[in-house]
C-alpha cells in the first residue's frame, strides 16, 4: 500500500487523537518500523492492517468505523493530489465516475507498483448510485469514507448502505449511496 496513505493515517490519529496516542500506536507494533513514512514508497498491507487493529483496540472502536472516519479525513488530501485530473465534475457521483474511469488509472499509471480497487457503478437514478467495490483489500469501509469526503467537497449530503458485505460472508461488497436533499 503507497506510503501516502500510511501518512495519511499519521496524520489523523494525531489530529484526531493526539501525537502520543500516535507514538503509542507504533509503538505496540510489530511491523512498524518507524512512526512516519514515505508517501512515494509502498508498504506491506499487513502494517497497515496492524496499526489499524492496534488503534481500534486502544481507542475501543470497530475496525469499520475507524477507517470510515479516516476515509473522510483522507479525501482532501487525495483529492489534492489529483486536481488537474478532476475534470468537469460537478456532483459525487460524476466524480466517482471520474475516479474509476481517470483518477485510479492515472494513480497506477504513474506507479506501476499502486493498487486500486474496482469500482463498478450502476446510476439508479438522479439521487441514487449503486457502488460494487471490489479488493484483495477488503476495505470498503475505507472506500464508505472516501465518498462521504467527496459528498462534502460538493457541498452534498449522502447515506450510504452496505446492502452486501465480504465482511458479512457475502460475495461482493455493494453499497447504495443515495443523495440526501437539503430540508
Ligand atoms: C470518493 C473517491 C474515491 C474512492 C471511493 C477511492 C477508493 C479507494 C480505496 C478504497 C483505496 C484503498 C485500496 C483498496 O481498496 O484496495 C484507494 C486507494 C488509492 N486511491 Fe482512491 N478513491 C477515491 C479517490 C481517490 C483520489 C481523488 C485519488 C487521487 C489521486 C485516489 C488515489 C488513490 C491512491 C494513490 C491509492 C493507494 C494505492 C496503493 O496503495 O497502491 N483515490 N482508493
């Protein structure tokens, strides 16, 4: 996994929960050999999953609900990265579009070494989107953090429901994201 995202996560814990509970983090770690990293270099997943499990236990929330937050926290600064590639997009569901078709494309063009998960998408309707996340990852719930991000940065509201989960035994991940009109 790139090395962006692992500082990424630095990066909330800290922000979120302070530089000690960072260190600690690392600290209790196996496989960690340092508490920063390098965004151009890639990582084993296994560190990832570890200092995710580490943090989980310590803060004594689920492992979904950890990456979901930090899926949120992450979108600005990917998005950043990404700017001259977001295209005409006006809405979250042009721009997940725009991510699977440009963005995560150009990301493994760059780096040959980058992973992607599959997004495949089927438009309901206007105001719903049916999402198939497929990863050897397996972290849709990274994926349910992302999108809500990308809702913000459009100034929208979305819910987000896993109607199947791998997690759950299931097959596939889907998830339906639906717009929530301002009241
Ligand atoms: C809502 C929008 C997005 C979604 C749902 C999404 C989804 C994901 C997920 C879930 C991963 C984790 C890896 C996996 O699942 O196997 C990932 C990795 C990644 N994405 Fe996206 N992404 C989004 C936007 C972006 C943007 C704007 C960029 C900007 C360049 C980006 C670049 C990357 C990179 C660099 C990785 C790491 C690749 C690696 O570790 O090898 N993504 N994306």
């Amino acid at each position: 996994m790139k090395g962006a995202i692992f500082c990424g996560y630095s990066e909330y814990i800290e922000q979120a929960h302070g530089l000690l509970t960072w260190l600690d983090i690392v600290d209790k770690s196996e496989l960690a050999e340092s508490s920063s990293f390098i965004a151009t270099d890639i990582y084993e997943d296994k560190i990832f999953v570890e200092l995710l499990t580490i943090s989980a236990e310590l803060l004594n929330v689920s492992l979904s609900d950890i990456l979901t937050e930090f899926g949120e926290f992450l979108f600005p600064t990917l998005l950043g990265s990404a700017k001259h590639h977001i295209g005409e997009c006006t809405n979250v569901f042009e721009f997940l579009d725009h991510v699977e078709n440009v963005i995560h494309i150009e990301v493994k063009k760059a780096d040959p070494l980058a992973y992607t998960p599959s997004l495949i998408l089927d438009t309901v309707s206007n105001s719903e989107l049916l999402i198939k996340y497929t990863s050897h990852r397996q972290v849709c719930f990274l994926a349910e953090g992302l999108i809500y991000g990308a809702a913000k940065h459009f100034n929208q509201k979305v819910t987000i429901e896993h109607l199947s989960c791998t997690h759950q035994g299931d097959k596939h991940c889907l998830m339906k994201v639906t717009t929530v009109q301002p009241s």
